[in-house]
C-alpha cells in the first residue's frame, strides 16, 4: 500500500514516540498525512517528531501529554484541531505493561489503577475529546478513522498479566460501544498485536521469559515485527477499510486461535 491516500488529512498518535507508534506514524506520513504526535516522555517525542518529519517531509507537531489526565488531554485535543486542518486518524495507542507475573489476588491496587488508568481510561477520555469533533467533519463519505491498539492478552486473557488483559479485553469492547456512538460517520476499530520487539517488553530476556511460561508458540514460526502492525493500521486507516467498523484485527501470526496456550507446537522462534 505505497499511495498518498492521507494527502490531505491528518493524523493523531498517541504514544507516537516509541516502538508501533512511531512505526504507525511515520507510515502515515509517507502517505502524505500531517501528524500531531502525542506522548509522555517529552525527550523521545522530540526526537522521533523530528526524525519523521526529516524523512517524510511532512508537517509533524509533538505535543507532550499523559493520556490519563484528562485536562492534559482537552488541552491537546484543541491543540491538535487547530495545527491540523482536519483529524481524519485518531490512533489510540499509548499504552505500558507493569507487573509481568503477578496473580490476579496479589495486584497491588495502584498498579491496578495505574494501568487501568493509562491503558483503559486513557484510550476513553482521547477518543471523547476527539470523536464528537471528528464526526462533524466534512469529509465524505467517511469523516474519521479511530484505531485503538489493543492486544492478544485482550483476545485470550493472559494469567501472567492479568490487570494489562483486563484492559485490553476492556478495549476491544470500548470500539464496539464507540463504533455505535460514531456511526455512520466515523469508523473505529482495533488491532490486537501478538509478540512484537518494542520498548514495552524492556528486553528480549523478558520477552522471552513471557513466551516461555505462557508455552506460546506462533504458528507462523517468528516475532511480530513492526511493519506487521503498521500494514494492517495502512488498511484500517485507508478507503479499502471504508465498510468496517466494531471489529478487532489479531495480528498475531496465529498466536491467538491456535498458539497459545491450546496446541504447543514444536518449533523454535
Ligand atoms: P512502547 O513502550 O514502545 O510505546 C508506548 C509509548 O506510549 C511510549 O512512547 C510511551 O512513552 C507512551 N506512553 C506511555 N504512557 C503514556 C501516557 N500516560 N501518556 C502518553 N504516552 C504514554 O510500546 P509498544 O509496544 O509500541 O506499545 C504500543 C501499544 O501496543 C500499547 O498499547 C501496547 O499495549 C500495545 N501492544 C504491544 C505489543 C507488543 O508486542 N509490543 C503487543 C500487544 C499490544
């Protein structure tokens, strides 16, 4: 999907700094999109906004916010509106993973809030400061894309991450209710990536250890990539997505129907 089918339009990334975020952006933005960045660490955001901009030529506004904090986040939201001529993406991905291995009985309340409030309220109170606007648009016949990042632990609930499962599981729900809301002008749908090499896993060595005690096996024999992430965020973002709304896309080289934890299959990563 190599056209500039986002000439024209604007895009918002939350957690646009690192990893699938920057990845999804600055695929946007060789599409032709201008892009409002958002993301808490002020340094990293920076930097990536300038790197995009460098390579795709096209306008990159970094704007440093927490998604939980709901005043940070009407104040981006009119900030977003007014650098861009439009919002036609709205791409709801910010989102961390504490307390690998903690039993569900043994999750200390903060970290219940801390992730409920960054993963699950955070994707709510952006798509509300951005969705009503964004339907309003004068765009035909679609006015705006919402696409939130959710995951496989949404898909098959993960017991060595339970309170990041409840919030993804809370996710792949919330499009279902936000595409009712937005309907028929705006589309919102999730993807839901599988084992992908990013910042969010602080290591291989963890990652690794996930993989193991959860016995995953990807059917498809490698590691998410980014790239894998970003073609199906080009499909959702594009006019070939034009008829979908509601749904949640795995992109998950199988992991989620038959890779975990029901069929160990014997192969190596
Ligand atoms: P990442 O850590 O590289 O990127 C997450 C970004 O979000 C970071 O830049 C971080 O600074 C930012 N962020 C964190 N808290 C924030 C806040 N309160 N406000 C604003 N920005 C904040 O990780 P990633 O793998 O690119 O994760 C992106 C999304 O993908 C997350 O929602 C994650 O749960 C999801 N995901 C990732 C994987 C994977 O394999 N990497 C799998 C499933 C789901």
């Amino acid at each position: 999907m190599v056209e500039r089918f986002l000439e024209g339009r604007g895009a918002v990334i939350t957690g646009g700094a690192s990893g699938l975020g920057r990845g999804i952006a600055l695929a946007y933005a060789e599409r032709g999109a201008n892009l409002v960045l958002v993301d808490i660490n002020e340094e990293l955001l920076e930097k990536t906004s300038k790197e995009i901009t460098q390579i795709s030529g096209q306008k990159v506004i970094p704007i440093v916010c927490d998604v939980s904090n709901s005043d940070q986040v009407k104040a981006m939201a009119k900030q977003a509106f007014s650098e861009l001529d439009n919002v036609f993406v709205l791409n709801n991905n910010a989102g961390i993973s504490i307390n690998y291995g903690k039993d569900l009985l043994k999750v200390y309340e903060k970290m219940w809030d801390q992730m409920m409030s960054v993963n699950l309220k955070g994707q709510w109170i952006v798509a509300k400061a951005f969705g009503r606007k964004m339907r309003t648009q004068k765009i035909e016949p679609i006015a705006g894309k919402m696409i939130h990042t959710a995951s496989l632990a949404g898909m098959v609930v993960d017991a060595m991450t339970p309170v990041y499962s409840l919030t993804k599981v809370g996710i792949i729900a919330m499009v279902k209710l936000l595409a009712q809301s937005l309907a028929p002008k705006v589309t919102v749908n999730s993807l839901s990536p599988g084992y992908h090499f990013t910042p969010i896993y602080l290591n291989r060595e963890l990652m690794k250890t996930i993989m193991d005690e959860g016995h995953v096996k990807t059917p498809l024999n490698r590691l998410g990539t980014i790239d894998d992430v970003v073609n199906v965020s080009l499909f959702l973002a594009s006019p070939a997505s034009n008829f979908i709304t509601g749904h949640n896309f795995p992109v998950d080289g199988g992991v989620g129907e038959v890779g975990s934890p029901a069929n160990y299959l014997i192969t190596d990563i």
